[in-house]
C-alpha cells in the first residue's frame, strides 16, 4: 500500500485571482507530490526497522513519517476546503455558521480574528479552524511546519502559511494574500467537515491509498 | 518578471557595520530615572554590493526583496517590540515581558541572520567562491575531510531542514571545534556556539528564481560565498 497524491476538486486555474495557476500547479504536482513521495519512503524504512526490532532506527524515522505525514494530510485538506472564488459563501455553512457568530459574534469579527492569527506565524506553518472532539467547541489554531492539527481536534478548514503558498503572487504582501483567502474558502467543505468527525474529514486520505 | 531590477543600485556606504543597534541616533537616557526609555535604534545596514551583483546564483530581484522588504521588516519589528519590552520593564509587568520575548527573538533573530549573511557572501569580483584559507581551511580538512565534503553536509543539513530556518558553520566556543548546525525559523546562533558561516534557508531567499528546486539555490550559493569574512568570525 501507498499513498497517492490526490487529484485537485477544481482545474489549477480555477482560484484565481485569488491564487495564481502558477503557484497552485507548483504546489499540488511538486509540494505536496514530494511530501507523499518522501511519506511512502518513510512509512517503507519504517516497516524495515519495525521488522528488524531496530528500535533506534524507527525512532529516529519518526519525525520523517510527522513532517511528511503531515504535509499528505494538510494539503490534501487544503484543497479540499478551497473552491473558485464566488463558488461557495460563508452564508451556505448554517450550523458552522451560528458556532462561529456564538463563539466570535460575527463572521467578520471571525475573520479578523484568524486573519490576525496567520499573519502572527513565525516561520512555515498552517492557520485552522477546528471543532474540539469533546466540548464540539470552535477555536484558531496554529500548528508549525508541517505539524497537522491535534488529535482531538477536527479540522474545519486549514491556510497554508508557506511561502511557496502565495509567494510568487504576493511576494512579501502576505497581508495581500490573507484578504484574498476568504474568497476561495469551501464553505460548504467547511459545514460537512463541521457536522462530521475527525473520521470524516480525513476520509480523503483513505481514498488515496492504492 | 514582475519588476525589473536591473536599473536598481545600491551603493555601500561608508558604515559597513553589520549590526548598528544603538548607533548615534538618539540620546541614551533623557531627564530622570524611570522618565525615559530613548535608546538607539537598529537600523537597515546597506549591503556591501549591488542587488545584481550576486546573479546569476542569486537574482538581483531577490536581493531587493529580501533585503529592502524583509529585512528592514525585522528591522521595523524589532524596534517596536524592544519599545514595548522597555515600557513592560518600566512598568514592571513580568507577564508582558514574557509575552514579547518570541517577539523579540523572531526579529531580532531576523536582524542578526541577515546581517550576518549579506556580509557572508559576495559577488564574484570580490571574491566570492573563493576557497577558505589558513585555520579555517584546517579546521575544515581536519573536521570534514575537505571543502567539498564540508559543503555536501552543509547541502544536506540545509535540505534536511524542515520549514524555514537555516543552516549554520557554528564554532563551539567551548572547544574551539566547529560543526553544522542548523536553527528554526529566525532563531539566531547565540550562547555557547559562534556564528561562522551562514545560509538562508527560507523559501523567500530563492524562491522567485528556484521555485521548489531548492536543492539548485543550495549548490549555486557555494560560488558567492565570502570565506574572507568566515575567517574573519573564526577565533
Ligand atoms: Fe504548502
Ligand atoms: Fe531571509
């Protein structure tokens, strides 16, 4: 079994103006292609050092099977909860969208919020909205590098705050590609993923197994 | 490709400074104890070449991003937040103090890696790419086996890095010894390790010109190194 790399919910062009054909051709067929190459590398030299009980092999494996897991899964969300702008409003989310006005008390004061967020990462890493698996309680997160959101978390919708993500587009006007997010957010992928579980949401990954 | 650099030149000035923190610019302390926090500023230093000078490793219009946006960005931040960190020390306020230590490691570490990598390499015409020589150059052959194999390393720890960060020739200021290390995000090398040689690894330090072929800006960047100026951090 390996993973494969998903194919995208629209045509590479299909986010502009928001995000450039170039950036999202270069994203999906060589970012995300290494990371589930370099996963299924990974999950092989684990199953080597697990076979051969080299424990210290597998543990220094870990953080290769984390980094590039983790780049797998946060794209494949990724795409998913992108959609051509105009495609998809905030209003289309009902349930998410009276958690988001009980929690924030609006969608804009929402949106400000996580805006603010992304633009706080230092370094590589992702903004979410995520539903805890316990309390069903909405919050920002931030999670570094290629780390994916915790375990109790389900993800609603993820923003790669990569450099590559935006910048040959936007350059060095990260706030630029911030304000043009929204209009690409998948808020119907955003209200399935916030009516379901982690199980759910993740069920795009499953599907790429071959 | 969406401006055009070529016509930009910036000169050197007299001032080479890699790092002029409180430069003339304001008075230390005015008037009472407690009253006054003016302090000097860090400012943008100038780069020693042109934008252009480092083509074709590096493109000039990365250059200009990178040194007059994101750099003069830690800049900027760094003085702000040092602002902030002195009006919470004034006041007492531990937890705000607390608060903008990342603050102030992020772009303060911006401010210091930059400066530090700008004064690391240089064109062609003044040196760049030239070979390392005397203690450095032992300590290389002695701790790696040769240049080359040095720099396979630095490649490798380089490419191994995961998410933005760097890859440093640190010396341990302990032993004498020098190694590779590499620092997250704008962690800069301080405390027992001495910065030597540093590499921006960064997405924004190459990726107009090299997209995701990032291990391409990593053997390009071996023919703008300045070893005069490694050398000279040696001790
Ligand atoms: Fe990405
Ligand atoms: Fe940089």
């Amino acid at each position: 079994m390996s993973y494969t790399l998903p194919p995208l919910p629209y045509a590479y062009d299909a986010l502009e103006p928001a995000i450039s054909a170039q950036i999202m051709t270069l994203h999906h067929s060589k970012h995300h292609q290494t990371y589930v190459n370099n996963l299924n590398a990974a999950l092989a030299a684990q199953a080597t050092a697990t076979s051969a009980n080299d424990v210290p092999a597998a543990v220094a494996n870990l953080q290769a099977i984390k980094f590039n897991g983790g780049g797998h899964i946060n794209h494949s969300l990724f795409w998913q909860n992108l959609s051509p702008p105009g495609s998809n409003s905030a209003t289309s989310a009902a349930n998410l969208g009276k958690a988001i006005a009980a929690a924030w008390g609006s969608q804009d004061a929402f949106q400000d919020a996580f805006s603010k967020t992304l633009l706080g990462l230092q370094g590589s890493g992702w903004g979410w909205l995520v539903k805890h698996t316990v309390t069903g309680q909405l919050s920002i997160v931030t999670t570094k590098d290629q780390d994916p959101v915790a375990a109790d978390e389900v993800p609603i919708f993820g923003v790669d705050m990569w450099e590559h993500a935006y910048y040959l587009q936007y350059l060095n006007s990260k706030p630029d590609y911030v304000k043009n997010i929204w209009t690409v957010i998948n808020w119907k992928v955003a209200e399935e993923r916030f009516n379901g579980g982690r199980g759910d949401a993740f069920k795009v990954l499953r599907a790429q197994l071959s | 490709m969406i401006f055009n650099m070529s016509a930009t030149i910036l000169r050197a000035s007299a001032t080479r400074s890699a790092l002029r923190a409180a430069a003339s610019s304001a008075p230390k302390r005015a008037g009472l104890a407690g009253a006054s926090f003016v302090r000097g500023k860090a400012t943008l230093p100038d780069l020693p070449y042109d934008y252009g000078a480092l083509e074709p490793a590096i493109s000039g219009q990365i250059m200009e991003l990178h040194h007059s946006k994101h750099h003069n960005t830690y800049v900027t931040s760094y003085n702000n937040f040092s602002e902030q960190m002195a009006s919470a020390q004034s006041a007492q306020d531990i937890a705000a103090q607390i608060a903008l230590q990342p603050l102030i490691n992020f772009h303060g570490g911006g401010h210091v890696n930059h400066s530090l990598f700008w004064e690391n390499l240089a064109p062609k015409s003044q040196g760049g790419g030239e070979p390392p020589s005397g203690q450095l150059s032992k300590k290389i052959d002695e701790s790696f086996g040769s240049l080359e194999e040095f720099q396979k390393k630095m490649n490798a720890a380089l490419a191994g890095i995961q998410g933005s960060g760097w890859a440093w020739l640190v010396q341990d200021t302990q032993t004498g010894n020098i190694g590779i290390k590499t620092y997250a995000n704008q962690d800069a090398v301080v405390g027992q390790f001495r910065p030597i040689l540093g590499i921006d690894a960064w997405e924004h330090a190459y990726y107009l010109q090299y997209q995701n072929r990032k291990a391409e800006y990593f053997s390009a960047i071996w023919d703008i190194i300045n070893w005069k100026t490694a050398e000279k951090r040696l001790k």
